[in-house]
C-alpha cells in the first residue's frame, strides 16, 4: 500500500493561500469587485488544506521513488483543482470543465486558454492565471528535486557536489530555489517596466516568463511588444527558462569554479548560437530577423509565444525546437538538449566502432569530463520511445473527437512538450471552449504528463506491470 507523503503538498496550498490573500488586495485597492468573492473561495479553501495536510500528513525523507511519483501526481490534480474556483465562480459562467482545463493548463505552464477575448476579462482574473503559471513553475521545479533519485548523476552534479541527497541538502536545494525563482520573477517585471511596458503587462508577463507558461494579459502579444528594443529584450528575459536556475547564481556566487555546474548550459549556449545562426543564415529573407529570433527563442524555451502570423513554412523547425527543449533544471520542457545530444554522440559513435574497430571512441560530453554509460542511454532512448508512444496515443484520441490529423498531431506535440499554441505553429485560432469533453480530459491527462517527466511514467509502468 502506498503511503502518500501528502505532507508535502501543504507547502503549496501555503502559497495558494498567499496569492489568493494578494489578489483580495489588488480587488480592493483598484476597485475590481466582480470577481472579488471567488478569492475569498480561494483563501478559505487553500488554508484549510494547508492545515489539514500539514497538521495530519506524515512526511518520509525514506519513502520510495513510487510513493513520490504518485505523490506529485496528486499534486497536479488537487492543486489546480482548488486554483480552478475563480475561474469557475467568476461572472463567465465557465463549466467546471472549462474552469479546471484553464487551471490545469496553467499549473502545467502550458497556456492553452478557454477565453476566447482576454479583453473582456476582469483584470484580477487576468492576474489569477499568471499567478497559476507561477506556482506551476515552482512546483515542478520543487518537484525535480523531490524526485531527484530517477535522475542521473551527471544531472545531480549541476545542483550540488553530493551523490545522495538527504533532508538537510533537499530543504537547502528547495530554499535556494524559493529565493532565486522569485528574485528572478521581480528583476524580469524590472526590466520589462525599464523598457515601457506599462505595470500590469509587465507583472503578467514575468510571472508567465520566468514559469514558461504561455498565457498573456491580452490578445495578441504584439500590441505590448511592438518596438525592436522590446523585441530584443523580452527574447532575452525568455532564456530565464531555458538555462538552468542556477546558472546565474553558480556564475555570481560559486568560489570555486566546478565545470560539472556549467557543463549543460554551456552546451545549450552553443546549441542557441547553432541555431540562431542556421536561422539568420537560410530563413530570415522573407521575415524581419528579430521576429524570428523571438519566434526560435520562444521556442526553444517552450513558451510559444509569437509576434508575427504567417509563417507556416517553418511550423515543423519551431516544432522541432519545441520538442528539443532547454535545461534539466529550467521551467521549460522537451526532451531536453543534453539527452538528445548524447544519445546521438553515443549512436555515432557506436556506428564508427564498426567501421574502425580499432579505433576508441569515448562517450564524453564536451565541457566536461563526465562519460555518460550505458544505463544512462537507456533510460534517454526508453524517454523518447515513451514520448513518441505518447505522442501516437493522443494523436489518435484527439483525431477520434473530430479534430483534423495534422492539427491533432501538432497539439499532441505542444500538449506532450507544455507549450501554447500560436501562430508560429498554425494553431492560434484553435477553439478550446467547445471542445468535447473527451478531447479535453485527454489534453488535461497529457498535459500532467508531459509535465511531471516522461522518465517516471517507465517507472510507473515498470513498478504496476513487471513486477517481476
């Protein structure tokens, strides 16, 4: 029998309960009282559970891996199902469908919206789902140390310089991200406020960047961001949540200078400089450059955000970007760069060794000194046959509730990678509200799983159907 260390969930019904506590504020202090009662809902219901879980629930440093995977699967469920309550007691008469899709697609960082003209919506609601996209974000990242057993150990080298992690080193690791994740969300707001993007836009727009989330204060992004400074700038703030968290502060404050906590954002620099190049060189004739830096930026960090429609020539190289994806320890999601990078060098070199037997060939990462093995290579080409299974899964379910093949199978890829659907991929007019319920409930299912790591659904698999 499972024991869920449910325990650990309280901390986050915690901050639900101080951003409903903010949202009741910024109501009163600019009159916004439409929706003014849902965040009392809120309040209520979130410090309740923060309570209950937190007097009652019972937290094992020990427990299995299973006992966490289940345990952070909970938390996909029952989190956004209390953060779903403004939505749904709101003046737009969302069913509760709609109300847990938008709190779900939040959570995830995903971005796929059921409004359809955010225009019409209350601006407390408006911050309300940013905020959604910013506890996300820092749940999963809470969640990549809670279940940093599954990981290998060239990625555990990134975070610290011990092999296993116990309490003291697990409750160091979450503190240092509390600080730096929100540090990082008020020097983005700074920045944006610094370049004339007016107060409110910039607060939404850092809670979605630093989280890579993909929901925006109004319709299109092009009526905040407009001038090529700005361009310039917001692609800059975007790869916030593409390098690791700690990249900036191993940068500032590590003493003495380990490779092992550079080694991956090193090689997501040069793949950047690749691509940007590739880019500039072969597809930037017909497109202003900077539009198409945006668009490759937002890309690669899985935010998705576009500022020019009309580029279906290049939805399937975003697409690929997408599924490519930044950092193991970012917001952002995809494959990662890192385990794409080194099952490719590894299958080289396996095909060279048949060729030149006599030759060696050494399965290292540049940068670094680290080899990965062979176990390691594993567990990256069972991800990606889990992704591509996923991927053919959703696919199907999607095109047997009536949506076409091509948009299906292009959803399926934003779903599975957590990234909102825009221009840049051919999908911005796509109509979420009226989606059937079955659709809806397997973009929901797809959504938590592309978001908690491909990796523990083989665990999760292994453990309830080969037991033996």
């Amino acid at each position: 029998m499972f024991k869920l260390q449910i325990k650990y969930l309280s901390f986050f019904f915690g901050i639900v309960s101080i951003l409903s506590f903010f949202n009741i504020l910024y109501s009163y202090y600019f009159n916004l009282y439409l929706n003014l009662d849902t965040y009392y809902y809120t309040l209520v219901a979130s410090f309740i559970l923060f309570i209950v879980l937190f007097k009652f629930g019972k937290y094992d440093f020990k427990s299995n891996i299973f006992e966490k995977i289940l345990t952070i699967f909970l938390g996909y469920l029952l989190i956004p199902l209390v953060l779903s309550i403004p939505f749904y007691f709101s003046i737009y008469n969302l069913t509760f469908s709609n109300s847990f899709f938008e709190a779900i697609s939040g959570f995830t960082s995903t971005g796929f919206t059921v409004f359809d003209n955010i225009k019409l919506v209350d601006q407390s609601l408006i911050i309300w789902r940013s905020s959604t996209q910013w506890i996300g974000g820092l749940y999963f990242l809470f969640s990549i140390i809670y279940l940093i057993d599954i990981y290998d150990d060239s990625f555990k080298k990134t975070l610290t310089n011990f092999i296993s992690f116990n309490s003291s080193e697990i409750l160091k690791q979450a503190a240092k991200i509390l600080i730096l994740y929100s540090s990082l969300t008020i020097l983005i707001f700074i920045i944006l406020n610094i370049f004339s993007i007016r107060t409110f836009d910039s607060l939404n727009l850092a809670l979605t960047i630093i989280s890579s989330g993909g929901f925006l204060p109004v319709n299109e992004l092009s009526i905040i961001i407009k001038e090529n400074a700005q361009i310039i700038i917001f692609s800059m703030m975007m790869l916030f949540s593409f390098f690791s968290l700690f990249f900036s502060y191993n940068l500032i404050f590590l003493r003495k200078k380990n490779v092992n906590f550079f080694y991956e954002d090193l090689h997501l620099f040069v793949y950047l400089l690749i691509v940007v190049t590739i880019f500039f060189l072969f597809f930037s004739f017909n497109y202003d450059f900077f539009i198409n830096l945006f668009a490759i930026i937002s890309s690669m960090t899985n935010i998705g955000f576009s500022l020019s429609p009309g580029q279906e020539n290049l939805n399937f190289m975003y697409l690929i970007l997408v599924i490519i994806g930044g950092s193991f320890f970012s917001t952002s999601s995809g494959l990662r760069f890192i385990k794409i990078y080194s099952l490719f060098k590894f299958s080289l070199n396996q095909i060279l060794s048949f060729s030149r037997p006599k030759n060696v060939f050494m399965n290292k990462l540049i940068f670094t000194k680290i080899n990965f093995n062979l176990d390691e290579i594993n567990k990256y080409f069972l991800t990606i046959i889990i992704f591509i299974l996923s991927l053919f899964i959703l696919t199907s379910l999607l095109s047997l509730g009536g949506i076409t093949f091509v948009n299906s199978f292009k959803l399926s890829i934003l779903t599975l990678m957590n990234t909102v659907n825009s221009s840049i991929y051919g999908l911005e007019e796509f109509d979420f509200y009226n989606l059937q319920l079955f659709s809806k409930y397997c973009l929901i299912f797809f959504m938590i799983v592309g978001r908690i790591e491909l990796l523990t659904i083989l665990l999760l698999i292994k453990k309830f159907l080969f037991k033996n």
